[in-house]
C-alpha cells in the first residue's frame, strides 16, 4: 500500500512537470527561418543603461539599441545618425537639425524634448558618462526638431564621443523613473539597467545579468538595415578555453577575444576563423618624474626617472620588435606615438629611438648609474594582451644595461587602485594601455600627458606625473584650432617635445584585435573594438 | 531532541557572525570597488564622491557592524556590477548551481556505492582494478581539467553535447528555473554533473570499499555466514547497511562543499549558478554579492551539518540515547 501511495505520487509529480514543460514548450520554439546571431564575450554587460558605466564593451553593445545624434561609420568617419545636419553658428554655438519620424521601440516620437532631457541625465548623478557633453554647455530647444548648444569655451571636438551618448526618450524616462542615471547608492533597482527603450536597430527582450541577453531586430528602424538578423544571444563565458571550444563546436557565431596560444587552432579548423587587426589602444611604459624620491628603489634621496638621459636610456634598452615576435607572436604593430596611426594623419613622420643597449648603458654612465639601479616595477596580469609577458621581456631586457626589476604583477582591480590617484599614484615604473575615447590626440594630452597636481586635478592618468607646461599650451592651443590640419601640425610639435626631447614615456605598441567568428558570419570589424550587430550578416 | 537543535542554531548563529567578520576583513584586501564601477576616465572628485555614497570612508568597525544588521535583516544591497539586488541576482542563479549539486550528488551516489561494493567483494578481479586506476585520476586530476577535457571530447570532437550554458530552462512557480524538462538542458547538465561528481563519485567508491572491509572481517558478518544465510544476504542486507552510516556523513557534508566547489565547475562551463556569480564578483570588487554568497555558503554548511546529525540518530540507535542523555 505504501508503495502504491509512493508509485502514485511520483506519477503525479511528473505529470505536473510534464504539464509545466507543455506550456512553456511552445514559447521556447522559434521559427525555423529566424537568424540568430550567437555572440559570447569574456566579460559580462554590466547594465542595460548606457550610461552607467563609461566602458567600451558596454557601450558598444548597448550601442545597437540606443544612439546617438552621430555615428561613426565602418572607417570611423562621423556620420549623421539621430541629427541629419548640424553647423556652428559661431564657436560657441552649435545647432542641430534632428531627424524627422523617428520612433523609439516603445512608440514615443523622437523630438529636441529628448535630446535637452538626455543632456540632463547624462549629468545626473550616477552617470559616469558625464563628459559627453560639457557640464557648462547650454542645451537649448529652438523647436521640436532644432537644438542648439551653447558653449562656454570653444570646441571643435564636441561630438567626437556622441556615437555613445544614447538619446533616451523623456517621456518613457518618466514614466519608469529613469530620469536619473542608474545611481550607485540607490536602494531600489533602477529600471533603466534592465529595460532599454531607444531608437535603434535592435530592442532589448531580455538581460539576465551575467547570463544572458537577447535582442531583436527593431522591424520600424527608420535606417535601412545593412544586416539580416532577426535575434542576437550574447553569453558571458570568461574561460578561454570554453569560448574557443564553444566557437569550434560551432554553438557560438563570433566571440571576443580568441587568446594568442589558440589562434592557430580557431584558423585550422575548417568552419571558423581569426579576425585580427589593429586596435587603437597603444600600450606604454611610463615612470614617476613628480616625486623627489621614487617610492620604491634603491636610489635614495632622489629621482633617476627626473633625468631624461634615464628615460631615453630605458627607451633604448627595449627591443620592441622582439616583444612584438616573441610575446605578441606578431599580432601588435610597434608605435613611436600614444596614438593609433589611424587617429593621426601625421603620425608616419615619426619613427621609435632606436633600440641600443650600448647607447643605453653609455646614457646611465653618463647619468650618474654606471653600474644601473633597482627599481619596482607594475603591471596588471589580466588586462591587456599578455600584459605580465611583455612586462617579463621588459624585465630581461633592463637587466642587460644593469637595472634590476622587481615586478609586482597584480589582478586589473588591484593594479589600478594603487597606481591610480586613488591609491595616491603609488608606482617609480609602470605599464599602462590607453584608448583615446574622442578617438584623436588631445584626449591623450589631456589625461595622460597633461600635468596634474597631487590629487589628480588635470592629468588624472598621467600616473608618473610629467609635466611640461610647454606641451600643455601647445594642447590647449590645438583644442581651439577649428582646422584639422593646423590642429595635426600643433600636435606634431606636442608629440615632438613630449616623447622625443623629453622621453616622458615609452611607447611600445597597438595590441591585435583577434575576433573568433564562424565563416558563415560576416562582421565588420571597426579599429576600436565596437561590436555592431547591424552590420552582421549571416549565411 | 528540541533542545540539541535549538542548541546547533544558536551555535550557528556564531558560526555565521564569524564568518561574516572574517569576509568583511577579507574584502579589504581585495581591491577597490569604486575602480570597476567606472570608467578610466572618470575624474578622482567624482570616485572620492562615489566612495563617499557607498559608505566606503567611514571606519572599519562601523562599516562592518553596517554590513552584519543588514545581513540579519537578510537586506544585502544592490550589487556594484550589475546594479541590482543582491538577494534577486542570487536567487536567480541558486536553482542552477543546486540542480547542479543535486544531479552531482545522485550520479556519485549511483555509480560510486555499486563501484566500492564490487571491489571490496572482488578484489581481484580486473575490473575492481580498473575501477580504482580510474578513481586514482579522479582524485588526482584537477576539476577544471577534466572539465575541459570532457569538453573537447564531447563538445568539439565529437559534437554531442553543448560545451556551455544550461540550455533552456522551465519556469515553475515564481522563481525556480529548471533544466532538467528540456532536451537542450539535460544535455547541458552532463558534463557539468561528471565533472562535479568524479571527485565525490571516487571518494564514496574508496569510502565504500574500506568501510566494506572493514565489516566483512566483523564477527557477526562470520556469525551470519555460520547461520548458513546468502552471500547476497550478508552483503547486502548485514554488511552494506552497516557501512553506510559513515557513507552519510561524509555525502552530507560533501553536499556543502559540492555546491561551495561548482564555483571552478561553473565557469569552466559557463554555467549561469552561484558559483560563476561569485567568480565575477571577485573579479569586478563586487562586495556586497560577495559577501551575501560567502554568508550564504556558511548558511548551507551549518544547516546540512545539522541536518547530517539528525540523520546519524535516525540510523543509528545508539546515538539516539547520547543525544537525549546530554
């Protein structure tokens, strides 16, 4: 009897679950002609809201869904997106013609109320995107589809980061009490970082923070759509070794980034391949010049790095095409500049100090260090492509001029809240990467080569703290200058005096992009690491 | 009876404010929170005022007696990452990692007593010796090896089995996710489960074969024999039940460390659980998941501690008596 009893209850319990299956069966079908584009990334999409954290994969995938008044074409080239046209009346007035009919996903109209009401938010306390546009900046509603910008000092550059300020629709805004960004303090669950509403080729259906997201393909977009998907899944899945097996299995169609050792396996085998290029991130190495005594060295009672005889000696005793053979296997393109040769026409002019280890050991005598010196240096082990490995060449490569290195190889997390201002710029030597965000050369003037004081006012990633007050007029004078070519001549004289006559940093190169994809997807790979799904196409 | 429970729960009481202290300090060296929360660009007034909001500056022993009123009131905060609650985004991932650890525990009980009985019985026969060469790798080789081994075999070789994720999923009743109803889910949790299991499938297996020994050589297992009474009888009925009180303790406790140890399973595969939750947490300084999971994990060990117990007086009578006697 008991039994029975047993028997029955567990029958009863599948039928239950077999119901529950039957009903929600249906919804997992999709149809059979739908193209989904599976995409899987080592890191997670932190939050639906573009602007809550000011970082390029967030932006870029959540991109697809809001834009902006611009955007940057497949050569990066700005183009009209949400505005059609726009002039400057005078430098410090901008108008902006907007794009008639469009609608957000949700159905609102797109007006100038929308884009004075994102002017607002991208302000409002949590957003971390604040820069976009100019705290004293003016936003002005002439009317439903002109707005003007009123500046208080010029700037040519104004739009160059608009591709990722998202216009956000005010009256959905309001309705859902989104109105502020995503605030870090907030006791309850802001509604934008898991619903998005903007104007763009894709609607957000789902985010299941670190899990999953989906986005469909917006039927009413008001461009023509150079893409053919109907659905993207994008899956976090941080092991390497997992997204290579995902994408030779063929469950994933494109993933980012596929690790240098695996390269060669994702090309042998026959459905999938390596996408590589040249990113714009130059990775660098820089040293403490603003202290009287470096931090963590054998010298006492002053600072090698302040002498540029010191600088250029280091500069001279690293074999960078050795880095990019050995420990890059090729995939990084040497760099003289801070800046990716597609940001600056000029940049072909100048040519790395040559590498010359007894120009180097005869620059130290000169300097004072005949026998060389200790000193700390950092770096970040899971940040850039194999970070730790080119600090370690750089460790091989000092000891043969006599400078002894004592690496301290840190988590990203750790790295950056000691060399930072936060942890008080705690670092003699170091290795940094940088993406100039407005994608030209001020952006580097201004945080890595600007001075600063002690608490990180002006440079604030200028960690070793150069400064030449020279540099600094010649960048703010280029910022003025409404004409490209003058503007790329005053910066050549920047470049010139900052990273040939002073050797404030070492630059050493532009990583590889290296995107897995299947062959039967075709992406469009931009310089800056963006992915675009509406310019996927699948076979 | 009710006293000794009563008297476990006030003990896991301390056991869970210990805990939650020790991994409050433990943060502190961690990293800074601030630093993954923004952009490299975001200027030092603004991170001094976000850590200002957080509640980051105030001093320790504050912060921490913060952290422990509202961990009592079961209130965990918002998430730094993710931006929402911490409670919510766990929740989310618990049916995972606990189907997970449920499909682990069944495959290491079914495949490692039938595997200790068998070579404790025939201990010299060939296959008792190829099952404790496999359970020499089992206990050697690291989890995240065999995962991705499994992986390749499977996944990319042979094209079986999904190499990542947890297929779809059913809901039932308000929060419960499950992957075991679909075709695509029950597929996605094999691997992940061998993986889990291989470990604890070879620690029963050994477990079961000593124990089994053990009472084979007892006088009364001779007794039995004596009273003229089936080989398949003395093993099954007198020798097997016998060893099995140890066999509980020990997948008891192992339950907890089962769900505490799918972290490296987890994100070998890529499995939407608590343990990958925890993992991307470390990475991007995310306190207050940390903290919630790191409490929840101590939660699990004392319930399952006092569960084991309970368990130990139902199957053995002697204890019974040394509980209520103390």
């Amino acid at each position: 009897m008991q039994i029975e009893l047993t028997k029955k209850a567990r029958m009863l319990a599948l039928a239950t679950l077999g119901a529950a299956a039957m009903i929600t069966g249906p919804f997992l079908a999709t149809d059979a002609n739908a193209k989904t584009l599976r995409f899987a990334f080592q890191g997670e999409l932190k939050a639906a809201d573009p602007y809550a954290i000011n970082e390029s994969f967030s932006l870029s995938v959540n991109g697809s869904v809001y834009e902006g008044l611009i955007r940057r074409g497949q050569d990066m080239k700005i183009e009209p997106c949400l505005a059609t046209s726009w002039e400057t009346l005078d430098p410090l007035h901008w108008r902006f013609h907007l794009r008639k009919g469009v609608k957000f996903h949700e159905g609102q109209d797109f007006t100038a109320d929308d884009v004075v009401f994102s002017a607002d938010r991208v302000h409002s306390a949590g957003s971390d995107i604040k820069n976009r546009v100019p705290l004293d900046a003016k936003v002005v509603k002439v009317d439903d589809y002109t707005v003007d910008f009123i500046l208080k000092t010029p700037n040519p550059l104004l739009l160059n980061e608009w591709e990722t300020w998202g216009i956000f629709s005010k009256k959905w805004s309001e309705e859902h009490g989104a109105t502020e960004a995503t605030a870090m303090n907030a006791t309850t669950p802001p509604y934008a970082a898991l619903h998005a509403n903007g104007t763009g080729p894709f609607m957000l259906v789902s985010h299941e923070p670190g899990v999953k997201t989906v986005w469909k393909k917006n039927p009413n977009w008001w461009d023509k759509p150079k893409h053919n998907i109907d659905e993207v899944v994008f899956t976090p899945i941080p092991s390497n070794a997992t997204r290579v097996a995902a994408l030779l299995s063929g469950e994933i169609d494109w993933m980012d980034p596929v690790p240098l050792p695996d390269q060669a396996r994702v090309n042998a085998n026959p459905g999938t391949e390596v996408l590589a290029g040249p990113e714009i991130r130059t990775i660098f190495l820089g040293f403490d010049q603003i202290r009287p005594e470096l931090g963590h060295s054998n010298v006492k009672g002053k600072n090698p790095f302040k002498d540029v005889r010191v600088r250029k000696a280091f500069y001279q005793a690293i074999d960078e095409e050795a880095i990019k053979t050995k420990v890059m296997r090729g995939l990084a393109t040497p760099t003289a500049l801070l800046i990716a040769p597609s940001l600056y026409s000029e940049s072909k002019d100048f040519k790395r100090i040559p590498f010359d280890p007894e120009a180097s050991k005869k620059l130290l005598a000169e300097a004072g260090y005949p026998e060389g010196f200790e000193v700390q240096m950092n770096c970040p082990n899971d940040r850039y492509v194999n970070d730790e490995a080119i600090c370690q060449a750089v460790v091989g490569m000092l000891a043969r001029i006599g400078v002894k290195i004592d690496l301290l190889s840190e988590p990203k997390s750790k790295f950056f809240a000691r060399i930072t201002a936060a942890g008080g710029y705690d670092s003699s030597f170091y290795l940094l990467g940088w993406t100039p965000s407005t994608l030209e050369s001020y952006n580097v003037f201004q945080y890595i080569i600007g001075c600063r004081d002690e608490k990180g006012n002006g440079g604030g990633n200028n960690v070793g703290g150069y400064c030449n007050p020279k540099v600094d007029q010649l960048a703010k004078e280029a910022l003025q200058e409404p004409d490209q070519e003058k503007r790329d001549d005053i910066f050549k004289q920047a470049w010139q005096l900052s990273l040939f006559d002073d050797v404030a940093y070492i630059p050493l190169h532009q990583q590889a992009l290296a995107w897995g994809v299947s062959k039967k997807t075709h992406v469009v790979q931009r310089p800056d690491n963006y992915y675009i799904f509406a310019w996927v196409n699948m076979d | 009876m009710i006293a000794f429970i009563i008297r476990r729960l006030f003990a896991s009481i301390g056991v869970l404010i210990a805990v939650g202290l020790i991994a409050f300090v433990l943060f502190r060296y961690i990293g800074d929170p601030v630093n993954q929360m923004v952009g490299i660009e975001t200027p030092e007034s603004e991170r001094v005022a976000l850590r200002q909001q957080l509640g980051l500056n105030d001093p320790a022993p504050v912060q921490a007696l913060r952290f422990l009123a509202n961990a009592a009131r079961l209130d965990f905060g918002i998430s730094y990452q993710f931006k929402q609650p911490v409670s919510e985004l766990i929740g989310a991932r618990m049916p995972a990692t606990l189907e997970l650890a449920f499909v682990a525990s069944i495959m290491s009980l079914v495949a490692g007593i039938p595997m200790g009985v068998y070579t404790a019985l025939h201990r010299r026969s060939a296959l008792a010796k190829l099952f404790e060469a496999l359970s020499l790798v089992g206990i050697s080789l690291p989890t995240f090896l065999i995962g991705i081994l499994l992986i390749y075999l499977f996944a990319v070789t042979l094209g079986w089995l999904p190499s990542f994720g947890r297929g779809d999923v059913v809901h039932i009743g308000s929060w419960w996710t499950t992957g075991l109803l679909t075709k695509s889910g029950l597929k996605s949790i094999i691997m992940p489960a061998i993986t889990l299991a291989l470990f604890q499938m070879t620690l029963i297996m050994r477990l079961v074969r000593a124990e089994m020994l053990e009472v084979l050589r007892a006088d009364y297992i001779r007794f039995a024999r004596a009273r003229g009474l089936s080989e398949r009888k003395v093993h099954f009925r007198h020798a097997l039940k016998n060893t099995l009180v140890p066999v509980i303790t020990v997948v008891g406790l192992q339950l907890g460390s089962i769900v505490a140890f799918s972290i490296i399973t987890e994100t070998v595969f890529s499995w939407p659980g608590m343990g990958q939750l925890f993992l991307q947490s470390v990475q991007n300084v995310d306190i207050p998941i940390m903290a919630a999971y790191l409490l929840f994990i101590a939660f699990l060990f004392v319930i399952i501690n006092l569960v084991v117990d309970l368990l130990y007086a139902a199957v053995d009578p002697r204890l019974r008596v040394a509980i209520h006697g103390a």
